[in-house]
C-alpha cells in the first residue's frame, strides 16, 4: 500500500550554524544590530527556530508570543519582560528559558554580547505602545525574511 503524500514523514533537517553567515535582524523589529541566523520553518507545526547574535546594548521591539517558545542563552545575559529588578526574568548563560502563550514583552534588553536559540511555536506579534500590532511575525514571514537578507 502506498503513502499518500500528506502521510509521508517529515524530513528531517540539519544546518552546519557555523557555515551560515549571520544576517541583520529587521531594524524595524529590533534596536541595536541584532543578526541572527534562521535554522528551521516547520509549516506543519506553524514553528521557526532561529539563533540570534545580541550586541551589548541592543533589545528586541514590545512584542507578545501567540505562541509558548522555548529559548537557550548561550553567551552573555538577557533582560526580558524587564528583568529581574522589574518583575521579570535575567537570564544567564547558560541558560533555559520558557516563554508561554500570550506573555508580553515591552522590551527584551542585552546588557552585554549575548547569544540565544529559540524555536518559536506560533507567531510574535510585534506591538506599538498601545498594543496596536507592527508586525506579526510567522514562520513563513520569518522565511520570507531570511531569503530577502540572503538572497536565498
């Protein structure tokens, strides 16, 4: 009997990171030149991982996860939701992070160079101050991102 094709396993994937050259992170969503390298779509899961390279000083834009994600600082230290002094989160490398559906963040902040992984298991919702949506990063907007910076 054969498989029809939407039964077929998923392929698995691998990327040799330090092959991959890190790109910039859209300006429009991040402050600071963060680059980042994007790893894996998974349009069958509506997920993306990426590594991110966090230059002292630079944040991510207010942004809330539709989705949960996961995250593992490799380098360096990261302030997110405002960090522990704020009520927050500082992580430290090493470090595991778990960031649950709906959680908001006003400002991710990296107080030195800093370096995470994280798969995104839904989209980010980048907002303005009043919560009004800037951009609503998917797996596939993510995509479309990582191919216009590389020309891939």
């Amino acid at each position: 009997m054969s498989n029809p094709e939407h039964m077929d396993p998923v392929k698995g994937r691998y990327v040799q990171m330090d092959q991959v050259d890190w790109v910039d992170f859209p300006t429009a969503l991040s402050d600071g030149g963060i680059r980042w390298k994007l790893l894996n779509v998974s349009p069958e899961m509506g997920a993306w991982t990426a590594i991110f390279d966090c230059p002292k000083g630079s944040s991510f834009a207010p942004h809330v996860h539709i989705g949960p994600g996961e995250y593992f600082l490799t380098k360096g230290r990261m302030d997110v939701r405002g960090g522990a002094g704020d009520g927050g989160e500082t992580a430290v490398a090493p470090g595991y992070g778990y960031e649950a559906c709906q959680a908001l963040h006003m400002k991710t902040y990296f107080p030195e160079d800093s370096e995470f992984y994280m798969t995104f298991l839904g989209p980010l919702n980048f907002v303005d101050d009043d919560g009004n949506t800037v951009a609503l990063v998917t797996w596939k907007v993510a995509q479309d991102a990582w191919e216009a910076s590389t020309g891939g």
